[in-house]
C-alpha cells in the first residue's frame, strides 16, 4: 500500500543525527492537566484590525488609479480600525466542550484565533495550557497532493510518529467518508469533503486545545453525528474543545457551556439550555 512508503520508521527516514534526538523529544513532552485544570484564560482581550475603508471609484486598488493618485500627489485610501473583539474575559477547564455562537461579524471566529496564537492582542492576554490547534473550514493543506499525502502529512505536522499514523491511517479514511478519493489530488475534492477530512485528520490526536470553526457544517447527518461523538470521546481524553456552529442543535448536544457573542463583546456565558434559550428569544 502506498501509504507505508510514507509511513517508514525515523530509522529509514531521517538522518542518524535526527533519529538520536527523537527520544529526548518524546522524553520532554508535557503532562496531561488533571480535569478541571485551567487550559484557557483570556485576560480582557482586544483584538483590532486595520482595513481599508470603503473606496470611491477613483479609490479602488487598481494599477490605473494608482498612477492617477500619484500624479494627483494623493495619498492611498483611508484606513480604518475594526474592533472586532471588546474586553472578553473568560476561564476554560480541561474537560469543558464550549460553544461559541453569535451572528455573523460577531468576533466569533477571530476570538478563536486569537486563542490559537494567530491574531496578537491589540490589548489583553491569552494564556493557555499546551498548544491550541485550530481547524477550520479553511484549514491548511495541500490541494495539490492526494488525500492519502495529506493524512500523512498532516498527521506528521501534529507530531505523530510514523507507527502512530500507521495506526490510524485506516481510521481516518474511514472516519472522513471520501472512500476511494483518498488516492485523488485534494483539488477534486468538494468542500464537504475537504472538511470532513480535516476533521479526521485533526481528530486523530489528542489535544490539550481544539479550536473548531464551522467545521460540521458542511456534513451530512451520519457525519455530523460521528463528529459529535468524537468531539465527547475527545473532551474525555484530550482536555478543552472549542466549537463555533451556526447550527444550535450541534452546540446543545456537544457543548457543556456556550458563550454568546454579541458585537465583539460576551453577552451571556452559561449552560446551554439557559444560553441558547436567551439567544433564540
């Protein structure tokens, strides 16, 4: 099978002087918190982005209008700040799984990544315990190469050892749905299925964080259902699970907690009955 050839132990892949390192790594890995332990505090944060403002037809980013302004001696279009997030504070604990709802351009997904270390702090902290992964719809890989490639790339880049995507390597196709699309480049793929192959892939390992956003939407039932089912075996095991979900179903029957945001601020944050109740009045 293909996927052994890039599955071959560190003894076959890499370079005498990487393989002796190996054990320290392993040796150094952090312990998992005990439940209940603080995985996540966000200390007033703020998160500012800096876009253009709407532009006039003279305005619009073209080669054109360019040369036009720097003929005129004008400068470029007005800048703009967008506060995206106010001042939301909060504690997540090993074990919670935390839906975050609000509508749209409500902070929901920036709040996530500013969690996951890819958005600074305009103003505020973000503490956390380990390393957050995020999976989006977005999330990254190669379209280019198969789905196999990227299973086991992918599993590589979460630090998995070649034995440990050995194991899981079945399970992950399966778990996905895309059947025989496996051996085809990611270019051919449909979004739903791109992303419900980046939730196994994603879901393959434990983590202290993960960040999920939107990634159920676009899987059908049995998906949904099997995702939903991970994501309780995960917080059993792993620790703290983010979910943003247009969907309230999926939030009320994954989630132990939902914070609602609201203009880029917390709203309400509680168990999910009392929340989305609130929320849906």
């Amino acid at each position: 099978m293909a996927v052994a050839e890039l599955t071959k132990e560190p003894s076959q892949m890499a370079h005498p002087q990487d393989e002796a390192a190996l054990p320290a790594v392993a040796a150094a890995a952090p312990a998992e918190p005990a439940p209940g332990t603080p995985t996540v505090v966000v200390d007033d944060l703020h998160i500012v982005y800096r876009v253009y403002g709407a532009a006039s037809a003279s305005e619009k980013g073209n080669a054109a209008n360019a040369l036009l302004r720097i003929l005129r001696r004008q400068g470029r279009p007005q800048m703009k700040e967008v506060h995206a997030v106010k001042g939301v504070s909060f504690v997540a604990r090993h074990g919670d799984a935390i839906g975050i709802i609000g509508r749209n351009g409500s902070g929901k997904s920036t709040l996530l990544r500013a969690i996951a270390g890819l958005l600074p702090p305009h103003k505020g902290s973000v503490y956390t315990n380990g390393q957050p992964s995020l999976l989006g719809v977005n999330a990254a890989l190669m379209k280019e190469l198969t789905g196999e490639r990227n299973v086991v790339l992918g599993c590589y880049a979460m630090g998995m050892t070649p034995s440990e995507v050995k194991e899981k390597y079945d399970e992950i196709v399966e778990f996905s749905g895309i059947g025989e699309f496996v051996q085809f480049p990611m270019s051919t793929y449909s979004s739903g299925m791109g992303a419900r192959l980046r939730f196994a892939i994603a879901s393959a390992k434990s983590h202290n964080v993960l960040l999920i956003d939107e990634a159920l939407a676009t899987g059908d039932r049995d998906f949904k259902r099997k995702s939903q089912e991970r994501i309780q075996q995960m917080r059993g095991e792993a620790g703290t699970v983010f979910l943003v979900a247009h969907n309230l179903d999926v939030i009320e029957e994954t989630c132990n907690r939902v914070i609602w945001l609201h203009k880029g601020k917390i709203k309400m944050d509680g168990d999910p009955a009392t929340v989305l109740a609130a929320y849906n009045s």
